[in-house]
C-alpha cells in the first residue's frame, strides 16, 4: 500500500513544480530519496573500478584539463609576449613602503634581467585580449547544455573542443597580423569551450548514480585545475626555452594536445549505457536503474523546456548567484596570477609560471576531498543533501575571500606569504565542488545541462569584466 505525505522540496525534479510541495510516496525517485534521506530502492551494485562510468570521468577530467590548458595558456604567454618597457617598476616607485632596492625584478637564470616581448600593449589592451575568450565563453553555455540534453554530449564536446584546439594552433600566426585578430582567435576558443561544462553536467545525468554522483562528476571537474597546474609551469618554460620566441611554442603545444584528445573522446565516449558496446549489463543495469524517472525519455524530448518555472525558482537563483560569485574570485585569480606574480612578487617567467600554478595543486587536491567527503556524508545520512550543499558552498565563498583580502597586503618583500595566502585562497574555493557545481544535477536531472548553461552564462559575465576592471584600477602597479 502506498502512503503518501507532502513534503517541502527545495527544487526542481524533472519537469515536476519547483517551490512547491512536491507529493512524496514510496515510487519517488532516487533523488527524492536523497533530500528525504531514505534509502534507494534495491539495486544491485557494479563496482566502480575499471567501469565505463568511471572511463567517461577520466576522459572528462582529461577533457577539462584540455579546456582549461587552452584557456590560461594565454595568461602566461602574455607575459613573455609583451615588451618591457620599463614602465611598471618607475610606477613602483611610487610604493613608499616598499623598499624599491629589493623589490626588482629578479635575474633569469641565463643572465637577462627581463624578457623582451615583441608587441607594445598597453594594459587596457591587454585586459580586452584576456577577456576576449569569455565573449565568445559566454554564447554556447545554455545552447551546448540544450544541444546535450536533446542529442548527446559526445559529438557537441567533441567536435566544439576541437575547433577550440584549430584556433589555438593559428594563434602565432593571427597575433602577428593584428591583436584584433588574436582576440577573434580567443573568442572561438570561447565559444568552443563554453559547451563543456552544460554538456558534461548533461552526460552525467545519464551516467552517474545518485550516490556516486558527487564524486564522479568532481573528479572529472578537477581536471580544470590539473590543467593550470600543468599548462602554467610549463608555458612558463616554453616562453623561455621554446621555439618561435618561445610564446608561440606554447599554443603550438596546447593545441596539438587539444586534437589528440579529440580523437580519444570520440573513440570511448557514448552518450548513455544503452548506446555503449562495451558495458556490462551489470553496470548498465545498476546505473538505469538508479537513475530511474529521472532521465527524460526519446519522446519527451520534444517537450518544451519550462523557462518560465526555472527563472521563477528560488533553488535556480541561489545556484546562479553562487555560481556568479564563485566565478568573480575565480577568473580575477585565473587571469592576473601570472601578472600579479611578474609585477608585484618580481618573479622571472620560470619562477612565474612554478609559483602560479602551486595554488592550482591546493585546488585539485580540494575539489577531491569535497567531492568524496559530501558524497561519504550523504551515504551514511550525516547531513541531508540540501544542508551539505549549503554548508560546503559557504564553506568555500569564507575560506576564498578571506584569504584573498590577505593577499592584497602582500608584496615582494614577503612573497612566500603571499604565494601561502594565494593558496589558501584558490583551495578554500575548491569546496564549491561539494556545493553548487552540482547542485543542478541534484534538483533538475532531467534539464542538468541547461540549468548548468543558465548559470554559467550569467556567471561568465564576470570572466568579461574582470580584466577589464583589474586593467583600469592597477594602471599604476604600485596598486596592484
């Protein structure tokens, strides 16, 4: 017999109401069960290890470490592409507390004091190429997650990333015509890279069973921070030791590692368990099952997406302001680190591209611990899902900022603090992975990729005008 009860639920299942109360009966789903902490209905496990679910995280962790190699890349390679002037340490005299015999930039290894870039870009310019990756970032959020939700992820990822790849290796070529050209070049990257996320939020609507969820999809997000820990090192070397003046070797590299990828996601990736040819059925019928009643059929594709109920819902508003103020801290660190580190720490490009990407490691290993701890913690009915996305996001906004405003008092004469403050900073924000980063998944399976692209599109309004704010207040480095 069946009973039922109303209960208050803080978002939005599939296409049922949102902000209302939503009718609670022992057929509710398995993410029903998860904000009413009741168990799911009995569903014979697959392992984890060596499954296909398990393979499409790794490629996506790959994949974003792919994205983000092809996004920061430039944050580096600025550094070494434009001339010194000698500009920004006759500012730096102007920092009376500073003692400006110390604070100067600190010798290359091979003798020369600085490195002489070959374009004279002043910081407004310099501020609209950075953020010209986010004009074209911010168009194919909520049209990647919509093309994944109705036709599959793998081909919309796929062939979007690869053309992100196409335009990164024409970079060296397209800024030596023109910066303008630098910056059409950075806007199809953009527009290339903003499918990934709405896209892989909407495959893993269909892969990831509600209680390993958290952990599968965070594993496969941290690849963005393995990506700044390995392409800002790295491209601090190649500015250095590469070929075509070392900075054009950068995207050379990036670029060619974005079309091999390409063709590994194209060959182990499919869209669902049911189009895999190499799943088991044990693993296939674990994931359907638990994902039962959540995941739209064929036919319901058709049916039109309810804007109105999702721009009406308090749950989607939270998500998107979080997400918005998340991504404020994170793009201000993600495009002046390298820069922050040149003109305040007076690190060479080496040392530079080392010490950027430290935070990043604090960060990959924090967006981990998040995913498994709030996974761990909704397994064994610790908390209910709603409260550890709550306190897991606050979690992440306090440590971030607080750690930030302490950066801002840091400068060369005591970097090492300021490199442990950055860190602290940037792996604070990490636990954001246990909050909102898939809070869409947990309250609109059904409509993940679109709720996903939503937020992202508002939030990448910030990635436009960071640079553009943090050109126009530190034109005088002494301010930085």
């Amino acid at each position: 017999m069946t009973r039922t009860r109303e209960k208050e639920r803080n978002g939005v299942n599939g296409i049922n109401g949102v902000n209302g109360k939503v009718p609670y009966t022992e057929e509710s789903t398995a993410a029903d069960a998860l904000y009413f902490r009741i168990s799911e209905p009995s569903v014979k496990t697959a392992p984890l290890c060596c499954s296909s679910r398990l393979m499409l995280s790794f490629m996506a962790f790959l994949g974003c470490v792919n994205l983000y190699a092809l996004r920061v890349n430039l944050s580096v390679a600025i550094v070494c592409m434009v001339a010194d002037t000698g500009d920004a340490h006759a500012n730096n005299t102007a920092a009376s507390d500073v003692d400006t015999d110390v604070c100067v930039s600190q010798p290359s290894s091979n003798g020369d004091d600085t490195m002489n870039g070959e374009f004279y870009w002043d910081k407004q310019t310099q501020g609209i190429i950075l953020g010209a990756f986010f004009w074209g970032y911010l168009w194919t959020q909520i049209a990647g997650g919509w093309l994944a939700d109705h036709y599959g992820g793998k081909y919309v990822l796929g062939f979007s990333m690869l053309a992100s790849a196409i335009a990164t290796l024409l970079m060296p070529l397209g800024t030596r015509l023109h910066w303008m050209v630098l910056v059409g070049l950075r806007v199809v990257v953009g527009l290339g890279s903003g499918v990934v996320f709405p896209t892989l939020a909407s495959m893993f609507s269909h892969w990831a069973p509600p209680l390993e969820r958290t952990k599968l999809i965070a594993f496969a997000y941290a690849g963005a921070q393995v990506g700044n820990v390995i392409t800002m090192p790295l491209s601090g070397l190649l500015c250095k030791y590469g070929f075509d003046h070392g900075w054009g070797s950068i995207f050379y590299l990036f670029g060619t590692l974005g079309v091999i990828w390409f063709i590994g996601w194209m060959w182990l990736v499919y869209d669902t368990p049911s189009l895999h040819p190499r799943i088991s059925e044990l693993e296939r019928n674990y994931i359907e099952s638990s994902l039962k009643g959540q995941i739209r059929k064929t036919t319901d594709k058709s049916k039109k997406i309810p804007w109105l109920t999702f721009l009406t819902s308090l749950p989607v508003w939270a998500i998107i302001v979080a997400h918005t103020c998340a991504d404020w801290g994170t793009y201000t660190l993600l495009t002046n680190i390298p820069t922050f580190m040149k003109e305040i720490l007076k690190l060479d490009i080496t040392k530079n591209g080392l010490f950027s990407a430290i935070p990043y490691v604090g960060y990959w290993l924090c967006t981990n611990i998040a995913g498994f701890s709030a996974d761990y913690i909704r397994k064994h009915n610790l908390l209910s899902t709603t409260a550890v996305r709550k306190s897991y996001q606050f979690f992440a906004m306090f440590v971030s900022s607080a750690f930030l405003i302490a950066t801002g008092y840091m400068d060369c004469t005591n970097s090492l603090w300021a490199v442990v403050f950055l860190t602290l900073a940037v792996s604070g924000a990490a636990f954001q992975y246990g909050g909102e980063m898939v809070n869409n998944v947990d309250i609109a399976p059904k409509y993940a990729g679109v709720l996903f692209g939503i937020a992202n599109t508002v939030s990448t309004l910030t990635g436009i005008a960071v640079p553009v704010v943090v050109g126009a207040i530190t034109w005088d480095v002494s301010f930085f």
